[in-house]
C-alpha cells in the first residue's frame, strides 16, 4: 500500500461503518457489513437465470411443478429479446441493498465501489468454475457510461470504479472510456417499459477502436439491473462495433415478473 493511501486510511478510516446500515464495525466484517446485514442482504446464491443473472427464487419451484424451463431463463428473459448473452448478479435489490448504492452514486463514499468489486468477484468465480471449468472466457471489461453532465456532478461514473476493481481481480484489461452516453437520458427509474426503451434509443456509442472489440467477448459491468434495457442498449452498440459476445454483471437486480402459471 503507497504512503498516501496509508495516510488516508488513518485519517478518514472506511472500515468502521456498515456501507449499509450505518452501525460501527471492525476491519474483520466481511464486505465492510455488519453481522446484522450480512445475513438479511438477498444474496444470490441458489438458482439464478443464466439470461441476465436475477434470482429466479419460487420461479425455480414452478418451474418442477409444471415441468418447464430446463435452461434455467427467468420470465423477463423469455418474454423478450435480449443483445446480451449471459448475465451474473449478486443480491436480489431490495430497501436493505440498495443502501450502499446510494451512498456510492449519491452521497460522494467512491471507496464503496471497491467492496463492490469484491462482492462481484467473489460471485463470477464460482459461477465460473460451474460454467467454464474455472476458465475465465472474457478479453476485456467494459463499465456502463455515464453521460459527462451527470459524471461531472457526481464526480464519478460509478460503474467505472466497481469495473477497475473486478478488471484488476480477474488480471484483464479495463476499457474505461471504450463506450461513450452521447445521450443525456432520463432516470430509468422515472419512466414505464416503453418509455425506457425509447430514452436510450441512440444513448450509446464507441468511443476507443473497433478493432479492440472485433471478435472479442466482453464482460459489461453496471451497479444494478432492472428490465435490462440499459445493458441491452450498450450490448447492441458493442455487437454493431464487431464485438463476439457480451456479458453483463451488476450488484444488485430486481425480482422478475412471475405469473400464477407459467407454462
């Protein structure tokens, strides 16, 4: 560790509180949580759509029941078309999760991204060895963009933190500004399904050179997955610039729509 970042640990000390709920901690606590949130946090651990990642939970169960879906793909996914091929999540997003993501994206804790980091890397690997024999199948991470205004008034493009911390885990190259928002959008957050879909109609395009994503399969990093549009939107752009493959990972993703018979 350089003498600066020594220095800075001292003096502003980040291990002392949960990046959840606040209560004071010690340097031992797993992930910078504390006892209490370690156990309630909605970790992904079972059954998991191989499409996009979120935690298909009693969708796993009706599944059985109705003797459907072997593959594994979660409503949301078979009810649309995705550009991406595959996805990985970590904890299914809820008011417990979602709290150090806005302490990350809101209240300026960048140092928050790095425990994201692990928390992501320490969920790719056993899904890895599961899939790929332990091989590691991506050439490059690429982090979602934001549009430079809102960057400028964060300070920050928070992907980009958490993709540099997961890049230098797994030993492969961090593309930071590969992918550019030439689009200033609105709040996904805001808006219904078809009104997403049209806010990032032309949002993204490729700022560095095709020919560092031709034939490639890339590994796409954001902080949360919803109903996919903003990973589609930027898979498409990557796939359109000659990318082989792309693949998604956020921290945290929302429940999917289960209908009483899904048959």
């Amino acid at each position: 560790m350089k003498p600066v970042k020594i220095l800075e640990k001292y003096i502003f000390p980040q291990d002392i509180y949960c990046i959840a709920c606040g209560a004071i901690i010690d340097e031992s606590r797993t992930y910078r949580l504390c006892d209490s949130c370690m156990k309630k946090f909605r970790w992904i651990k079972g059954a998991a759509c191989k499409k996009c990642g979120k935690a298909l939970g009693k969708e796993k169960e009706r599944m059985a029941l109705f003797g459907g879906n072997a593959a594994g793909i979660c409503h949301d996914c078979r009810s649309r078309r995705h550009f991406f091929d595959g996805g990985y999540s970590c904890v299914s997003y809820g008011e417990l999760e979602k709290k150090p993501l806005m302490k990350l994206k809101y209240a300026g804790d960048g140092y928050i991204a790095d425990t994201l980091g692990e928390i992501m890397y320490d969920r790719l690997l056993p899904a890895l060895a599961e899939d790929e024999g332990g091989c590691i199948p991506f050439d490059l991470i690429v982090p979602v963009p934001l549009h430079k205004k809102r960057q400028a008034l964060r300070g920050y493009n928070q992907a980009a933190l958490i993709g540099r911390v997961l890049a230098a885990k797994l030993g492969l190259p961090f593309y930071a500004n590969l992918l550019r928002r030439v689009k200033a959008t609105e709040k996904m957050s805001r808006l219904g399904a078809s009104e997403r879909t049209e806010n990032l109609e032309g949002a993204f395009a490729i700022s560095g050179r095709s020919a560092d994503i031709a034939g490639k399969t890339i590994l796409l990093v954001d902080d949360i997955y919803t109903t996919g549009n903003t990973a589609d939107a930027a898979s498409a752009v990557l796939k359109s610039a000659g990318a082989k493959a792309v693949y998604i990972i956020t921290f945290a993703s929302g429940s999917n729509f289960v209908p009483v018979s899904d048959e």
